[in-house]
C-alpha cells in the first residue's frame, strides 16, 4: 500500500503551450491531471491560438539518480 501511495504522490503534471513550430514551453504545475486539464480550458478561452499539452512528470530520487 506504501508503493501506491508514493508512486502517485510522486506523478505531477506540467502545462505546455506551444510558441511555434518547434517550441513548446511549460505554463504551470499540477497534482491532478483533472485541475490540468481545467486549466487549459480556462486558457483556451483567452489564447485559443495556442495548443496545449498536458505533460505527466515524476520527481526523482537521490536513489534513482544513482547517489
């Protein structure tokens, strides 16, 4: 039960926009990908030229970094 909790405390979400054809460049951080994804809709009604994309990170670890 300790594996699950830590592994989705350890998942977080990054918000990107893209700038142009190549850059994409991150807006924000969220827990959930649900408060993600409201984020983006919120977005889209002032910038809707951008696309977006929802990212899903881990934080690392000393451990997993091999220290």
């Amino acid at each position: 039960m300790a594996a699950i909790i830590y592994t989705t405390l350890n998942k977080f979400y990054k918000v990107q926009h893209q700038m142009n054809n190549l850059c994409w460049t991150g807006d924000t951080f969220f827990r959930r990908k649900a408060d993600a994804q409201k984020y983006i809709e919120q977005k889209k009604k002032i910038f809707d030229s951008y696309p977006f994309r929802i990212v899903e990170c881990t934080f690392s670890t000393l451990k997993s970094l091999g220290f």
